[in-house]
C-alpha cells in the first residue's frame, strides 16, 4: 500500500524531494543558496507563500545557531517541518458508534471528485464491518444520480435516489430515515458542486443540514469538504467559503496522483486548521487512504524512484 500511495505522489515527489535532492546534491554545506532553493521548491509544488515562508524562516533560525551543518540535517529537519504542520490539526476519520446512523455529508465544487470519494469510502467503511446508505443528494444533474448508483452497486451497499426534479434535503432526508428504519450504521450523502450559481449552492447546503437537524439535531456528524489536488492554492478559496456555510469538519485531497502540486496539502492544513481525513491517489475503489502525516512526508521526500 506504501508503494501505491508512492506511486501515487511521483509527480509532487518529483517537484519536491527529487528536485530537492538533486539541487542540494553535491552542496556540502548548508547556506543561503541552498535555502533559496528550498524555497523555491516548495513554492513551485504549491506549499504557498505563507507556509513557506514560515518554514523557510524557522530553517533559517536554525541554520544560523548552526544546529544543521549539513544537507543532510537540512533534509531532515524540513522533513519534521513538513510533519508538524500536517500533524499539528491532524486526527482520523472514525464513526462514532453512538450516532446510528452517523450521517457524513460530502461537500466541494463541481468535478473535485465527490462522488468518487463517496464510492471509495464507503469500500472503508464496509471494510470496517459498518453498514453503509449512500444519499444521491446531487440532484442537479441527472447523470449525478447514476454515478452514485453504479458506486453503490459496486459496494454491495444501498443507494437512496430521487429521480426527476427532486430536492436535495428532501432526497437526503429519506436516506437518512430508511437507514434509521434498516439499522444502518453510515449515510453518506452526496451534494451538487454546481448550481445555477455559488449563493444557490451555499444555500441548498444550509437547508440540507436544516432539514437533517430535524431527525438528528447532531446531524451531519461529518462534512468533508473535498478539493482537488490539481487547484492548488485556489483550494484555499474553496476551503473558506464552504467553512463559512456549512461548518466543514475535514477536508479530502483527491487527485494527488495527477499533479505536481500536492504542496498544498501543507497550505491547506495549516490554513484552515482543519484534520485532512484522506486523499485520493487514484480512480479505483481502493485508492482512497487515510491520511498518515508522517507516511504522506515520507512518500514525498523518499528518494528518486
Ligand atoms: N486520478 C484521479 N482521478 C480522480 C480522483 N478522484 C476523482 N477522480 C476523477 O475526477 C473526475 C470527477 O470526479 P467526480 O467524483 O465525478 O467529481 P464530483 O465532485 O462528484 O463532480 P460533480 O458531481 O460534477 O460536482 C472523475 O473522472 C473521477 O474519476 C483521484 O484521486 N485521482
Ligand atoms: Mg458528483
């Protein structure tokens, strides 16, 4: 699994740790320039102004009281840097027993990759021993609905859907009913990322979380906010205005298989103070992982393939 999730994070591994290993090659001593192309390094992989000016600066101390004498101790100590700040809000995603059914609500813009999260996790939970609904709450494309029963099939777990013109709290609250009739241990229910326009969506979502207060007041237990790798820093802009709304417990990094710029993991973790729960390194059921922050360090920086 080491190695998928390696596979997985080749092109960022490529921007930061290989690049890095290659430009502090063959440099025996740590020095400004050697700083400068960390910097450099790290910004180009997408890590973000501000994170990587702290981290630049904390080495920089450090290089100054000459607690790194070398390359070496350099890598090392951006290593921890880099952990810290993955670690610092970081705890796994779990199912609280006493919640039955614990509802998880999915959030993100259009095409991030919700609904195959959704299907992904629920091969999590199912691995677990829970039972698991999925809620076809994107009922503003029709093909939405479908997606999420194709997941559902291949998960061997039941779909709620509601064809036609239907409402997304309504589809959302009949899911979370049945699974209470069925003794259902999870819902998961998906949400559109598009609407007519972002004050419609933001709206849908607040009355989506209205509707299932009124079964559960502690409804929904989870909203996992997903954001694509590939957007880089405007995840951030994404992170804010869905925090804002609908109180969004953790955040999702999908597609960091097809990008260089999964440095902005560490901006968006340090940013919105949020635990990231998992990421997607892939289009198959099982390429959705708990998010480990000393695994994900490790698998970035481990040298060249
Ligand atoms: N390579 C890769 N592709 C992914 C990953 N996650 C999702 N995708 C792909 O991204 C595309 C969009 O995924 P969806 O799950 O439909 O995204 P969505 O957020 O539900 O989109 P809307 O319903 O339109 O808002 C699909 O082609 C997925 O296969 C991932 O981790 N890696
Ligand atoms: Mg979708």
């Amino acid at each position: 699994m080491f190695g998928r999730l390696r596979s997985g994070l080749a092109r960022t591994r490529a921007g930061i740790g290989g690049g890095l290993a290659n430009l502090l090659l063959g440099e025996k001593v740590v020095d400004e320039e050697a700083l400068e192309e960390l910097e450099t390094a790290l910004l180009l992989a997408d890590a973000g102004v501000e994170t990587t000016q702290g981290i630049i600066s904390r080495l920089t101390g450090r290089v100054k009281r000459r607690e790194l004498a070398n390359v070496d101790a350099l890598f090392q100590a951006l290593a921890a840097e880099l952990t810290d700040i993955l670690a610092k809000h970081a705890h796994g995603f779990s199912v609280d027993s006493e919640n039955r059914p614990f509802v998880v609500l999915v959030v993100g813009v259009n095409g991030v990759g919700k609904t195959t999260s959704i299907g992904k996790l629920a091969h999590l939970l199912k691995q677990e021993g829970k039972s698991v609904l999925l809620a076809a709450g994107d009922t503003f494309r029709a093909a939405a609905v479908e997606q999420l029963q194709i997941w559902g099939e291949r998960n061997g777990v039941p779909v709620v859907a509601q064809h036609g013109s239907a409402d997304s709290a309504s589809v959302i609250f009949d899911a979370i009913e049945s699974a209470r009739a069925r003794g259902i241990d999870v819902v998961i229910a998906d949400t559109a990322g598009r609407l007519q326009n972002k004050a419609n969506l933001m709206e849908e979502l607040k009355k989506v979380c209205r509707v299932m207060a009124k079964l559960d007041p502690d409804a929904p237990h989870e909203v996992l906010l997903v954001l694509d790798a590939g957007t880089g820093q405007n995840a951030l802009v994404q992170a804010r205005d869905f925090k804002d709304i609908v109180g969004v417990t953790g955040i999702v990094i999908t597609k960091l298989d097809g990008t260089a710029k999964g440095g902005m993991a560490f901006a968006v973790a340090e940013q919105t103070q949020l635990p990231i729960y998992f990421i997607g390194v892939g289009e198959s059921l099982l390429d959705l992982r708990p998010f480990d922050p000393g695994e994900f360090v490790q698998a970035l920086l481990a040298p060249g393939d």
